[in-house]
C-alpha cells in the first residue's frame, strides 16, 4: 500500500490525486504503525497514539494542502504539476 | 591640604562646550555661541589661574620640592586586573604653568576671534572646534599617565586637522590640513612604539611612578641594551619622535607652514602657542628619565633642536608670506626650546636648561600668539599675506604697531622684554654643556633678530602702497588681546622661573650671566641693524644680495627643497619600488585568487542549473530513489 502511494504520488500529474497518494502513504503507515505494535509490543500503546498523531496532522496537512492547490489554480489556471515549473532557474 | 578636585573642571568646561556648541551651534545665533565659546574659556582661566596661586603661593613642599599632585584619578579602561587606563589630573609645577599658558592664550584667541572671524559662515562651527582644541590641550598636560597623554595627543591632532581646514572649500586649506594630520600621525606611531616599549618594561603608564628619580623606570631603564643603546634609551627616542612631529622639527617639519593655510587665530593657538609646544612638553614631561637613564637620547634631543632652530631660522629669512615667516620662527624657537631640555642635567643648578625651557616656553607662547594676532590684524587691514603688499603701515594702524614692535624686540632677545631673560638661560645652559651648540645658538639669535626685523620694517616702514582702501585699525574685540599680551610679553621676563618651575621641584638660585647676555643682546641688535639697512629704505641691496648669492637664496627660498625630496621619496621611491609591487601583487595575486574561485563557482553553477528544473515530480522521484538507495546501504552495511 506504501508503494502504491508512491508510485501514485511519482506519476499521477494531477494534484488531487498526488495528494491522495500522499494520503495513502500516510495510512499505510498507520496501518503498520498500529500492527507492529499489536505483535510485538502488545501491552504497550505508543503505537496507537503514533497513529492517532498521524491522523491528526494528515488532517491539517489535507487541509492545508487543498487551500494550496485552490491557490494554485487560480494562480495558473490549471492543477497540473507539470505546468507548475516556474520556481526554476 | 588644598583641595584640588575642582581642578576636573578645567578641562571639562571646553568639552561641554564643545559638545553645545558642535551639537545645537547652528540653531543659536552665531554670537552667542562665540560668547558661550568665550565665556567657558573665561572661566577655565579663572580655574587655572586660582589653581596656579594655590599651587605655587600656598605650596606643601615636601624638602623644599613643589610635590606632584594627582588631583584626580579613576579608571577609564579595565582591561585586565594589572593593565588599565586611567583619566585624571596631575598637578605638578609644569603641567600648571602650563594651563596658565594654555588657558590665558586661548582665552585671548577666543575673544580675537570674535572680531575676527565675525561674519564667516561656520562661525559657531569654528568656536566648537577651538573648544574641542583647548579640552584636548588641556586634558593632554593635566594627563596623570602616558597614555592618557598619548589619547589627548591624537585628539589635539585632530582638533588642529579640523581647525587648520577649517575653510574646506579651499583646495590648499583641505591639503594643508590633511598634511599636517598625516605628518603628525607617522611620528605618532614612533611616539606609540615608545610608550609600549617603555610600559611593557617598566610595567606601568602612571607617570608618577615612570619619573620618580629613584622608581622601576629609571632602575631598570639602563639593563637590557639593543645596537648598543639601553632599551631605555630608544624608547625615549620613539617618544621624542612623536614630540619631533608635533612640534615641527626637523624632519618632520614640513606641515608647519602649511598649516598657515587655517584661520589666522587658529595658527596662533595650535600653531605657535600651544599645540606645537607638546612635543617640548612631553620631553619635560619624560625628563627625569631622558636625564637619568637615557642620556644618549637626550643628546638627540638637542641635535635636533639646535638643527631645527638654525636650519628653520635660515629659511625664515627669505620667506615672504608673513606668517609663513612666523610659522619657521616658531619652529626656530621650539627648536631653542628642545635644545634646552637637550643641555639640561637633573636637579639644582644642573636643571638650568630645564627651567629656561619652560621658561622660553612661557615667553614664547605670550611673543608668538601675539605676532600672529598682529599678523592677523595686518591681513586683515590689507588683505594679503605677502609683505610685497605691505609698507607704511605703522600710520594707519598704530595699536598693531606697537604691539608688534613689543613682540619682535621680545624675540630678538632685547632687554628688558621677556625673551632677553628666557634666551639668555638657554644660552646659559648651552654654554655650560656644549660649545658647539651654544656658537650656533648665538648665530640663531642674530638671525632671528634679522628676519622679525625684516618682517617689521616691511610691514610698517617703506613705502606705502596700493591698497584697496585704506587700512584701518581692527576692532576692540582684536586689539584688546593684542594689548594683553603685549603686556604679558614685556614683563612675563621677571617671573622667577628659577624658584618655581624646576626640574626637580626645588628652587634654585640663577642670575643673569652678563658675560653672556650682553654678546647676545648685541648681536640681536645687530641683527636689528642689518635689517634695518636693508629694509627700512627702499634700498637694491637685499635684491644685489639675493642676486650674489643666488643659489644659496633659492636654496632657502623654496625651504632647502625637503618639501620636494618628501614627495620625490614617496612618489618615486616608496610608490615606484615599494607600493607598486604591493598593488601589484594585491591586484593579480590575492584578486586574481579570489577571481579564480569566482570564475570556477560560477561555470560550475551554468553547467549543473539543469539539475532546477521545477518539476515537482522529478525532484520527488530523486528523493525517493535516495531514500531507497541510502535503505538498501544500510540493509548492506548492517548485515
């Protein structure tokens, strides 16, 4: 699932779905961070809140994120990245 | 037990004078800030004058010695536990006399000023500067350690940078003024090297200690030797050389008479009374130990000296810009001065040559300062320096003529005036020590009696010329100082030098030696007579003479060419072999190095800005691929 965000985030063009990717790498790290705890530090819970911070900031990081893109596309009209090279030499 | 602490004052006044006048100068009116200016002047002498009464009528002698008072002291600088710089007030016989001399000429230069700067632009700048001259002037004799002396040295030079340009949209006046600063700050670095040379072996700057006859300085002076002379004694010599360049002697004399190009009052308190007369008075000041452990610096002292006074008074002669010739007299007296110091032994009868310094020091700030306030009423009559354009004077403007007539007597050493007593103990002094130099005093004498009478006879006899209109005689407010200190002049000669300012502090019982005195007082008047044959009618002889000795008069006239042999040494050797090369090296080396790094910098960016390409993505994927890369090393690496 981690490389699937990955591949996503390497080769959509379209933000929204880089975004989403990001979201996906993000869970999947979730998802690891709350399994590895279970079987190797069961009766411990860093883990979980691990993951419970992950959330939270991938929350505030999506809403972040989308008030950028909006801004984006008022800036270039469009919401590909590759239209998007002007921080060049 | 007198309480002396007021004495802070005395500099202090002039600071915050300066610092009113320099700060709010411009928003008063240009009089009442040359009151102010004056006003504060006025009660520093006041000071001074209370200060010398105290000190010298109401004295606790200690063995029949005047005692060295530090009136205050209190730690300026802490640098470490054992090294610091203190701010004070040393009261010793000749740091008094000197606030008397410093206070009373300034005090007249002020008041002249009023006159006689009345309605230049920069009035009150020029009051604000004098203030600042006096505060340094001040705050250099009163100085309770060297280096506190040396702090006030560099501020007097800039005072007088400041006052000698003060006309600055002058392109001789701006280099002029930038002259004399850079010429004093060379020998100032010699007088620097001194101090540290002095300190670091003595290990301290307090001149208490420095000149006590039997303190750490003189003891250990005389040890450790460098080229066959004590460590002492060159310290005493780089001292000397800051002294050489602030009292315009030779070699470092050549700013003198360019510092003509300041305000004529300003010449006559820094360049005749006061400032010129540091160097003296840093000799004196350092005596016991020129006198007990640095003889052979000593001797340089009076060489130097003698060489000044004969060497400037020569040129003097020829010269026709009337304060220039006044600048080269000073020099000759300064030079009188240093030759005194030279010839004289510590203590008792011995420190003759000690008193009749300070003593032709006295009388000479008084004779000069009012030569050139007279100079400065001439000018201001006819509008020139040149004595070409000057003759018939005495008529139009008999105050000046008077007093100007007192003053050249004074220096030509005529009795009763004081200059006959002051020259007549440095003749003394120099008879008792060194023949060679006493002949070449005598001869100094003559020719100084020559060339003021030659400038008197100029000025005021002869035939009148063309003026513009008539001259007239300057304001109160400038013959007013011109008659106080023509009074200062004739009768400061009976002071007794001998009981009061003394090398070690006691008194000691001189007379006039007539045997010398009356040979001197005829040869001046000889020398008096000369010009007058020469110059009082329009004669062709000094033409047929300069004719005769055509060579030798262009020689002196254009100042033995030290001026040109100056620039030929620093345009043609030290630019050509010396500064050349370095801007050479500094050009192609240490440029070209860093050019190089530049140059490379800047191909290696062009060639790798590719890398930039606003690709999110790219970017991304490199930083992933990294991230895998370093994984997959550590995985290795681990394992």
């Amino acid at each position: 699932m981690f490389f699937v965000g990955v591949y996503g985030f390497l080769t959509r063009r379209n933000l929204i779905t880089i975004l989403m990717s990001v979201e996906l790498i993000l869970n999947s790290v979730n998802i690891n961070f709350v399994a590895f705890n279970r079987y190797l530090f069961p009766h411990k819970l860093e883990g979980f809140f691990f993951s419970l911070f992950v959330i939270t900031v991938a929350a505030a990081e999506a809403a972040v994120a989308i008030a950028i893109i909006i801004n984006i596309y008022r800036r270039f009209t469009t919401i590909n990245v590759e239209d998007v090279d002007v921080m060049k030499y | 037990m007198v309480n002396y602490s007021y004495t802070v004052l005395i500099p202090l006044i002039p600071f915050l004078m300066f610092i009113l006048l320099g700060l709010a100068g411009h928003k008063l009116k240009p009089r009442l800030s040359g009151l102010l200016g004056t006003a504060g002047l006025a009660a520093i002498t006041v000071l001074s004058y209370i200060t010398a009464y105290f000190y010298f009528f109401r004295p606790e002698k200690v063995n029949d010695a005047f005692q060295k008072i530090t009136a205050s002291n209190s730690t300026w600088l802490q640098l470490t536990d054992k090294l610091h710089i203190d701010m004070g007030v040393l009261l010793d016989p000749i740091s008094v006399m000197m606030l008397i001399v410093i206070s009373t000429v300034s005090f007249m230069v002020h008041i002249y000023s009023l006159g006689y700067m009345k309605g230049e632009k920069g009035f009150e700048r020029f009051f604000a500067f004098l203030s600042l001259f006096t505060f340094s002037m001040l705050g250099l004799v009163v100085a309770t350690n060297i280096f506190q002396m040396y702090i006030f040295w560099e501020l007097v030079g800039v005072s007088s940078y400041l006052l000698i340009g003060f006309y600055y949209t002058k392109p001789s006046a701006v280099r002029a003024s930038k002259k004399a600063f850079i010429v004093t700050r060379f020998a100032d670095m010699g007088f620097l090297i001194g101090i540290l040379i002095l300190s670091f072996n003595t290990k301290t700057f307090d001149f208490l200690t420095l000149t006590d006859p039997t303190g750490p300085a003189i003891a250990t002076g005389s040890g450790i030797s460098f080229l066959g002379l004590s460590v002492m004694t060159w310290s005493m010599i780089f001292v000397y050389m800051g002294g050489v360049g602030k009292s315009a002697m030779f070699p470092f004399h050549i700013w003198l008479p360019d510092a003509m190009e300041g305000p004529t009052p300003v010449s006559a308190l820094i360049h005749a009374a006061t400032m010129v007369v540091a160097g003296v008075y840093l000799v004196a000041r350092m005596f016991p130990i020129y006198a007990l452990s640095a003889p052979a610096a000593l001797d340089v002292v009076a060489y130097v000296g003698a060489f000044s006074s004969l060497f400037a008074a020569v040129i003097a002669c020829t010269q026709t810009d009337i304060k220039r010739v006044l600048a080269y007299s000073t020099m000759s007296q300064i030079g009188y001065m240093m030759l005194a110091l030279g010839v004289s032994g510590y203590g008792g009868h011995e420190g003759l040559g000690f008193m009749a310094s300070m003593f032709h020091l006295f009388t000479h700030a008084m004779f000069k300062a009012l030569l050139f306030l007279g100079a400065g009423a001439i000018i201001h009559a006819v509008h020139s320096n040149f004595m070409t354009d000057m003759g018939g004077l005495r008529k139009h403007l008999p105050i000046t003529h008077i007093t100007f007539l007192v003053a050249c007597l004074t220096i030509a050493g005529i009795p009763p005036f004081s200059g006959f007593f002051s020259k007549d103990e440095i003749l003394a002094a120099a008879y008792s020590h060194n023949r060679f130099l006493f002949t070449v005093e005598y001869a100094v004498a003559g020719i100084t009696a020559f060339y003021m009478f030659r400038l008197y006879f100029n000025i005021f006899w002869g035939e009148e010329r063309e003026y513009h209109h008539t001259p007239h005689e300057a304001p109160a407010a400038m013959t007013i100082p011109l008659i106080i200190l023509a009074v200062g002049a004739a009768v400061s000669g009976i002071i007794p030098f001998h009981k009061l300012v003394t090398s070690d502090g006691k008194a000691f019982e001189s007379e006039i030696e007539w045997a010398i005195a009356i040979p001197s007082v005829l040869i001046g008047l000889a020398g008096i007579a000369t010009a007058w044959v020469l110059y009082a009618k329009k004669t062709t002889i000094p033409d047929k003479l300069a004719a005769t000795f055509k060579y030798t008069y262009k020689w002196a006239y254009n100042k033995f060419y030290i001026d040109e042999v100056y620039l030929f040494m620093t345009k043609k050797v030290i630019f050509r072999y010396i500064s050349a090369p370095v801007a050479w090296f500094d050009r192609h080396i240490v440029d070209g190095t860093m050019n190089t790094v530049a140059t490379v910098t800047q191909a290696v960016s062009f060639r790798i800005r590719g890398f930039q390409s606003g690709q999110l993505q790219k970017y991304a994927f490199v930083f992933i691929s990294g991230a895998i890369l370093l994984f997959v090393l550590l995985i290795y690496l681990w394992v």
